[in-house]
C-alpha cells in the first residue's frame, strides 16, 4: 500500500509561553530527543518509507539524524499553517496522493501502532478516521483529539484551492455535507499530545513512567534513569520516576520528585527542591530553590532561593527571590498589667480624640494587626501566584479588582456595623483555621493551586470569626462570598465550559446576522459573511464577559438595598446579560469586519467593542433594578383634600 505521511510542526507561538515563542513545540524535548525525532523514528519502525514535514521554520538538524539511521524519505514544506491544516494538508500531498493518507500532529509524546488504525480505516470504509485518546472511563467513549487523521486521497478535492480551511472545523463538515463517511478510532493508551507547558509535562510524566530500559535502576517510587556520567550527591534525594542527564549534577541536599528529567549539563543546587518538572540541558538552579511543575529552557538560570511555580523560564531571564529581612526579637521581660495599661493610657492620650481607644481596645487592634501581617506573610505566595493569573488570564483580569471593590462596599455600609457586637468565636474560628490548613496542605501535596487559594478565603473567615464573632460574621458573609469571584476556576470546569461556549456564541451571531439579512455560512467556528470569513477563536467563547459582568452584578448586589430574592434574581440575570453582549459584540464585530481593512484596524475595532458592552452590561443591570422597583413597590396612598374658600366676613363699625 502507498501510503503518504504528514506531519504538522506548526509556527512558533508569540502568545503567552515564552518557550514557544523560541523553538515550536514539536522540536521540544521528550528525555533528551525532541518530540518530532521519536516521531519520525517510529514511522519508520512500522514501515513508513515517505514523510511530508510542514513547518515554517529550518528544521533540517532536527530530521538529519533519523535520516542517517533510517531508511526514510524526509521531505521538508515551508508552511506557517495560514491556510489552515487542511491546507497545509492539500500542499503537501499534491498531485501524488498514493492509496493513503496519514496526517500526525508533531508536538505528541507516544505514537501509537499503525496497523491498527490502517485495518479500522479500511475495514469500515471510513473517507476519513478521526483519532481519539481513550476516555476517562473505561466504556470505551472518546476523550481528547489526539491529532491523527487517515483519509482517503478522493476528500483532498473537498478542500478549497485558497485560502483558510481547517481540518476539523473545514474538511470534516465538507466530507459529511458530500455524503461521506467519518468514523472514530478511540486509543487504547494516550499518545501525549501537547500544546502547552501542562500538556507538555504530563507527556513527559506519561512517557517516564511507561517507559523500560534495561540499564534503568528501579527504585521502589518508580524507574531512575541517572547517565554514566551524572553525578548525584550521596545526601540529595530522588523520588518517583527521574530521568537523569549526562554531565548533569545534584548537588549536597537537593531533592528531587518524578516525575522529572534534568537534561545534559544541568546543575541543582544545594538543598534545591525540584518537583514534576522538566529542565532541559545546560540549565542552572540555585541554592536552596524551589521548582514546581515548570519548564526550563537550555541555559535557563536560576539565581539562589528562587522559587518558580508552573512557569516556564527561557535562557537569559534569571529569576531572583525576593527575599524578606527576618528581624529576631530578643526576650524581654513583661511587665504587670496595670503598668501596660497605664502606658497605653498615656499614649493614647496623646493622640487625636477620634483615634483614642480604651487598652482593651488597644490590644485587641494589636492583636488583630499581628494576626493580619501573620496571615499576609502566610499566603504571600498565594497571592504572587494569584495576581500573575490575573496579570496572565484575561478571562480572570476582573478579579484583580474584586479585593478593592469588596472594601469600598463594606467602607460604604460602615455604619450598619456600629451596633453589632463584637463576641470572638475563639474555639469555632480555631477549628475553621485548621479545616483552611488542612484544605491548603492538601492542595499543597497534590498540586491543586485552586485548593490553596481556596483555603486563603477560608482562612480570611476563620479569622473574622476568632476576631470578631459570629455576629459580624453574619454582616460580613456577602462581602466574603464576593471574595469568591477573584478566584479562578479549576482547569477542569474552565475547560468544560470552553467548547461549549464557543459554540454557542457563533451559533448566536449566526443567528442575528441572519435575523439582519445577511446571508451567512458556518464551518465549525468560522463564520463567512460573503467574501469574508470571520474565525471565532476560543478567547471569544464569551468566559471573559461571564466573569466580568458577574463582579459588576455583585458589586451592585452588595450597595444596593433591595430584597433578597431581588438580589438573587440580579445575579442569575447577570450570565444571560453576558451571553447577550457577547453575541451582540460578535455580530457587530463581523458586520464591520466586511467594511473595515488592515489588520490593524481589525483589532483596533475588536478590542473596543469587547470595552464597549460594559456600560452596556451595566446599563441593562441598571435598567433591571428599575423595572424590579416599578413591579414591587406598591403605589403611595393618596388622599384627596378639599380647598374651600374661606367666607369673608364683615366687621360693623363701632
């Protein structure tokens, strides 16, 4: 059988991974050879004798060596996938199309057998077999793409001859539109595909504990694979599966957990911690650092007491620690109450009359101050890691803003907490203190960055309470449950909601600029208007609006008096008031897109317009106050009043 291979590098990303933005992700290493190196290599292992790789970039050092070992044809295309994979598809098959194609991603860890898929593809007389990785279950339903395709030469004429065409959201619909046959083929293992440094990293984490060498010595965590010429420190640690570089060194007290690879001529310093990560050669870790599931690049450095935390650092970007001065206070002796209180009595007398307060007070105001700083220096990396989420994420940029809106809201209601008793719940706020540990030691031991920064919210309320009680707890609970909205979602839920979302936002804006008369034709998420074809990328699912109108909505919850099922009610409203203004965005967005030109002005127009529906998002929250006040608040009751003139009177002369 003549079958003809492809395989897809893709572009260097300029987006959010520095990494990427340096070397494409299929160039990236899997224990010491690139991705697309062990790719080539088991094409050629199951028989493949001709392979198309498409990439924009000079990839000849990295396909060289499998040339040399191989006996495998490696044509190169320079190709920057601006056509879409359907097209870079359709350039690299060409004329010469053979009996078979196969199409692979190049960034994926674990290839899987062929002959597998070959005899499903023809035994069901698929046009084209999507690959799938296996579930998370063991039914056999599908779980993610795992970015292979096998199609028939015939379906190369469904794609256009120019411009943008997708595979997915292009191709497919274009087969089942002509009345062909599009079959799924779900993996018995995952194939490790990866577009990002999580995706990167669990492939590395798949490919170290699925592997099996014969020079490997096993350790009762899991394999460790150390070079012959690696040197470890008899007192540094190495848990779970670890793969070891040559000339690479861990030095007095580290510690490392698998699953990890440390690639050629890396140095861990002293009492470094490295865990679940991947460094690549010739990179550098200070004393007494801390590495968390990270990337670092060739000839990344990291100064001493660094610590990095799900980052992904490239050479010529040392990261420093910042470190804190710690003050040692020596013993002191006390002195008697009466003496203390005297003192504060005296100090407080010589300040204003409206700062004065009692010694009792005094001391609980300590106190409470020790307490906060305490608290603040606790989750400090908490809160480093939360704000460079919302610096990062756009879709949780709004939760910068929620700590100072929740202290703005309870500033304005000041006053509605003069009466409340101050009666410190000392046991119950212990108790909940402890429970937020537990929840952060958790999160810490299992690497869920959301149940550390859930226990920081549960911390702020055990605090309250061991200070101030049950009953300004219960004033404070909106202000605190506002607290919520500055937090991200798990991965899971944000990615559970992407697709969807996406979906239905180009469904809508089809919908409305057909409702305006426009004809309009939809493949997947891309929406041609005429000439022009508008992409709806996943960052316009509308999660960004989501999120944005639902602080606004709470902010409003919080300063406005009204009932509670009012205020109920304005916050359920607030996700269909997103959903509205995000389809209204896009709608407008693609009408202009047909009159607007330069790329420039593209974007120009679709930032605005994102800026633009939050006046209007307020102004409908605004709008649903009022028509809640006509519909509730019953009519004053008027009664009438009689003028009557007053009759004049005659005085008689006297």
């Amino acid at each position: 059988m003549d079958i003809r291979t492809v395989v897809l590098v893709g572009r260097q990303d300029f987006g959010r991974c520095p990494l990427a933005a340096h070397l494409p992700m299929a160039l990236w290493p899997i224990a010491g050879r690139p991705a697309l190196e062990r790719l080539l290599d088991h094409l050629a292992e199951e028989g493949i004798r001709r392979v198309v790789v498409c990439s924009e970039n000079d990839i000849s050092e990295y396909i060289e060596p499998v040339r040399q070992r191989r006996r495998l044809k490696i044509t190169t295309l320079n190709e920057d996938l601006s056509g879409g994979t359907a097209g870079c598809l359709r350039d690299a098959v060409g004329s010469d199309s053979g009996d078979l194609i196969m199409v692979f991603s190049g960034s994926m860890a674990s290839p899987p057998p062929l002959r597998g898929l070959i005899e499903s593809h023809h035994l069901h007389g698929a046009d084209l077999t999507m690959v799938f990785n296996p579930g998370p279950s063991d039914g056999g339903a599908p779980g993610a793409p795992a970015e292979i395709y096998l199609c028939k030469p015939d379906v190369l004429r469904l794609i256009p001859a120019g411009g943008y065409s997708d595979i997915k959201e292009g191709l497919i619909p274009s087969i089942l539109r002509a009345g062909g046959v599009v079959r799924p083929f779900v993996l018995t293992t995952e194939v490790g595909s990866f577009h990002d440094r999580g995706g990167y990293l669990r492939a590395v984490s798949m490919h170290l504990t699925g592997c099996s060498r014969s020079d490997a010595a096993e350790t009762p965590s899991g394999r460790l694979q150390i070079a012959a010429e690696a040197l470890v420190h008899p007192s540094a640690r190495i848990w779970g599966p670890v793969a070891v570089g040559e000339q690479a060194r861990i030095l007095e007290g580290a510690v490392v957990v698998g699953p990890t690879t440390i690639g050629p001529r890396t140095v861990i310093g002293c009492d470094s911690v490295v865990v679940r990560s991947v460094l690549w050669g010739d990179a550098s870790v200070g004393n007494h650092c801390e590495v968390f599931e990270s990337v670092l690049g060739s000839g990344a450095v990291l100064s001493d007491r660094a610590v990095v935390a799900e980052r992904t650092v490239v050479a010529g970007r040392a990261t420093r620690a910042t470190q804190a001065s710690v003050i040692s206070a020596g013993t002191r002796r006390r002195h008697s109450s009466a003496r203390v209180a005297d003192r504060v009595e005296g100090l407080m007398a010589k300040l204003p009359v409206w700062a004065r307060r009692s010694p009792s007070q005094a001391g609980y105001l300590v106190g409470g101050a020790v307490i906060l700083m305490a608290f603040l220096w606790s989750y400090w990396a908490t809160f480093t890691d939360l704000y460079e989420v919302w610096r990062r994420n756009d879709e949780y940029s709004a939760g910068l803003l929620v700590p100072f809106l929740a202290a703005y809201a309870l500033w304005v209601r000041r006053r509605d907490f003069d009466r409340v008793p101050v009666r410190p719940a000392v046991w119950a706020g212990i108790v909940l203190l402890l429970l937020a540990q537990t929840v952060r030691g958790l999160g810490l031991y299992l690497m869920f960055g959301s149940a550390e920064r859930l226990s920081m919210l549960m911390s702020v309320v055990a605090v309250a309470l061991l200070l101030l009680g049950w009953s300004f707890l219960r004033k404070l609970a909106p202000a605190l449950l506002f607290l919520c909205l500055m937090l991200p979602w798990p991965n899971r839920v944000q990615a559970a909601l992407a697709v969807p979302l996406q979906g239905w936002a180009t469904t809508s804006a089809v919908f409305c600029l057909e409702l305006a008369g426009y004809e309009v034709a939809r493949e997947g998420n891309i929406i041609t208007i005429g000439d022009t074809r508008v992409a709806v990328a996943e960052a316009c699912n509308g999660l960004r609006m989501i999120t944005a109108f639902v602080v606004i909505s709470g902010l409003v919850v919080l300063l406005t008096r009204r009932t509670w099922w009012e205020k109920v009610l304005i916050l359920i409203s607030s996700l269909p008031i997103a959903l509205l203004c995000n389809t209204l965005r896009l709608t407008v967005t693609a009408v202009a897109f047909t009159v607007l030109t330069g790329e420039n002005v593209e974007k120009l127009f679709h930032d605005f317009g994102g800026y633009a529906m939050m006046p209007l998002a307020l102004a409908l929250v605004v709008g649903e106050l009022w028509f809640l006040a006509r519909l509730t608040t019953p009519p004053a009751d008027l009664s009438s009043t009689v003028i009557t003139r007053r009759q004049p009177r005659q005085i008689p002369n006297s």
